[in-house]
C-alpha cells in the first residue's frame, strides 16, 4: 500500500525523495517523466533544480487541479497528461529522456476520497477505480463467479482463505448486495484476527490489482520505458506490494545480466547489455521517514541505467508473469 502523504492535510510526504533525487541527479538538469504524478510531491522536487523539465502522468482526474497549479508555475517546464503509463509512449515524447519515475500505489487523498472506497474504513459501494478503469469494486465483487475470486484472492492478495471467502461472498450476494461495510465484515467473521493488519488487507489489495489493472500497467508501462529512456537514462520503481516488486527486479536483474538462449550454449559475453542495476540491493526508507510516515515501511526502490540505445525485446516480461496477466483477465467477464 503507498501513502505519501500523511495526516496534516496539507503536508505532502513524498516516499523516498532523497533517494530518488541522489539517483536521478536533477541538479544536472535533463528531461524526466513522472509516470506517478499524484499531488506532485516528486515533479516539484525536480523542477525546483533549473534546467529540467517534466513529463507528468496519472490517471486520477483529482491530480488535474494540482497539475494546472503547476502549469501556472512551472510554465513550458511542466506537462501533464491524464493517461494511464502504459500509454507513456502515446504523446510525442522529446528525443532525450534522462530518467522515467514510477511511485507505485495510490495516495493519501486517494484512500481519504470516499468515493473512491479504496479504504475499508469507508462505508458506501464498493468502488477502487483510480481512473481510465472499466470495471469496479463492486462489479467484481456482485458478478464474478466463486472460482474467479478464488483465484484473484490467491494470486493477487496472497490470501489463504481465498476459496472459502469466495464461496460466502457468493452465497450472500444472493440475499444482500454486497458494499464495502458489509465486506469488511464478511472477511473478519471468516478469520481469526492472527496479525495486526487489518482482516480485510489481503482481500482489497487483490481487488485493487485487479479493478486498476495493476500487473499489466506495470509490465506494460516497464517494457515501453526500457526502449524510450535515452543512453545513459535512469528508470526507477518505488514499489509497494510484493507483485510490484517482483516484476520489477525480475525485469531490471535479467535486462542488465548475461542470458543464456540454451543451458548448453555458453554466454555470449561480448555483447553489451543495454542497462546496469544501479543499487544491486533494494533501498528502503530509513528509520527516521518511516516514524514521519509510517506507511512508506513498505517501500522498495530499484533503479536501473541505460547503457546503450540498442532496441530490446521485452517479450520475456510478459511471459514470465503470464499466468498473473490470464488472472487480471478475469475482469473481461464482466
Ligand atoms: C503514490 S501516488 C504518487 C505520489 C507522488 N509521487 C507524489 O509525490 O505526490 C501514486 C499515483 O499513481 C497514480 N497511478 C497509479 N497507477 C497508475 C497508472 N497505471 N497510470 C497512471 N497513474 C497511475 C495514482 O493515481 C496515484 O496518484
């Protein structure tokens, strides 16, 4: 779950900031994309270094009045575009692109916004569109059939209980429409409340990956970026569920490693990789960011740099996570 913003409404938190801007180097000026734009908290911070310029996405509509106050400022410095980053490549892009950002997850005026119900302190429908969504919460929840949650909840929250909380949520719909009170209290009546997470965590992490597409945004948006980052250019992921984080530094270890097309064939060492990990171990807040906003404690960051302009095939990605990509079809049914 990400949250970059805590209590004090108006005081933003962007996770990792330092971090990101010892990597990305803004002081040196260049071009950025900002895939995450949110309330803004990691745009401001390079575009307050001269000389750089930002490309900003999301696909909340809510970060539209942020991105306008930014266009007064910032001027032909700053653009946004209210698309999804997997569309990264669908606006014409400048030839030199120094870094691309991605702050995974949603913020803290996302979880506050009732209407969205992405928190299940809310009561109300179940909803968890983020933007540029087909389905819903709700669709997901009152629609698919019982071996269909099953499999999201496994796969994409991690969910032991996954079928016997399926086969409720079916037989209940049939009585009562199911909001998200009423789901909240569907799953505690299910557990024994062994940890200090919230009962209902697993199940509203699935259904999020799921409503916002999240794995295919991911591998999608990854792929594009290894191939429209310039030599030299830096990607860097900020994630904050275990899904993101193994796409990730699945993608980033094998595109900077030596691979094999054969075991019996040796390495081909002579070609030159087209990137280099930049941190080989994940960084991860510091005690201090995590006492001031507690729930960046689940950030990772990882970053990579491009070492050549060769084209690379990214189709591996896709096939490694397929089985994850079949699961987010599921929404298709609907
Ligand atoms: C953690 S917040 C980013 C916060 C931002 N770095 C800041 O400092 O204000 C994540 C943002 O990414 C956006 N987002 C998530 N998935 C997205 C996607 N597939 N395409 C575009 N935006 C997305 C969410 O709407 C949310 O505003």
């Amino acid at each position: 779950m990400s949250v970059t913003i805590v209590s004090d409404k108006n005081l933003h938190f962007p996770v990792l900031i330092d971090e990101v801007l010892s990597i990305i180097s803004p002081q040196n000026g260049g071009t950025f994309i900002d895939c995450t734009f949110g309330q803004g908290g990691y745009t401001k911070k390079i575009l307050e270094f001269p000389n750089t310029r930002v490309i900003a996405f999301d696909r909340d509509s809510e970060s539209i009045k942020v991105a306008i106050k930014f266009k007064q400022k910032f001027k032909n410095r700053f653009e946004f575009h209210n698309k999804k980053f997997s569309e990264i490549d669908s606006i014409k892009l400048p030839k030199k692109i120094n870094g691309i950002i991605f702050d995974l997850g949603f913020s803290y005026s996302q979880i506050k916004d009732k209407s969205k119900g992405l928190s299940f302190n809310h009561k109300g429908k179940l909803n968890m569109k983020m933007g540029h969504n087909k389905v819903s919460a709700h669709d997901v929840i009152n629609k698919l059939q019982a071996k269909d949650l099953e499999q999201i909840f496994k796969y994409f929250g991690d969910e032991r209980n996954a079928k016997f909380i399926a086969k409720k949520i079916v037989k209940e719909r049939g009585i009562n429409n199911i909001d998200t009170e009423y789901l909240v209290n569907l799953i505690n009546s299910t557990k024994k409340n062994f940890t200090k997470k919230n009962k209902a965590t697993k199940i509203f992490q699935a259904l999020r990956i799921l409503v916002n597409s999240e794995i295919s945004e991911l591998i999608t948006a990854l792929s594009k970026s290894s191939n429209l980052i310039s030599n030299k250019g830096i990607i860097v992921t900020v994630t904050f569920h275990s899904i993101e984080d193994k796409i990730c530094k699945f993608f980033f270890n094998t595109i900077s490693t030596y691979r094999s097309v054969s075991r019996y064939l040796p390495l081909n060492r002579n070609k030159e990789l087209a990137f280099s990990i930049l941190n080989k171990k994940v960084i991860t807040p510091t005690n201090k960011e995590i006492k001031i906003n507690p729930p960046s404690r689940s950030a990772k960051l990882r970053s990579i740099k491009r070492t050549n302009a060769k084209k690379i095939d990214t189709n591996f990605l896709y096939r490694k996570f397929k089985n994850l990509l079949e699961i987010e079809k599921l929404s298709q049914k609907l």
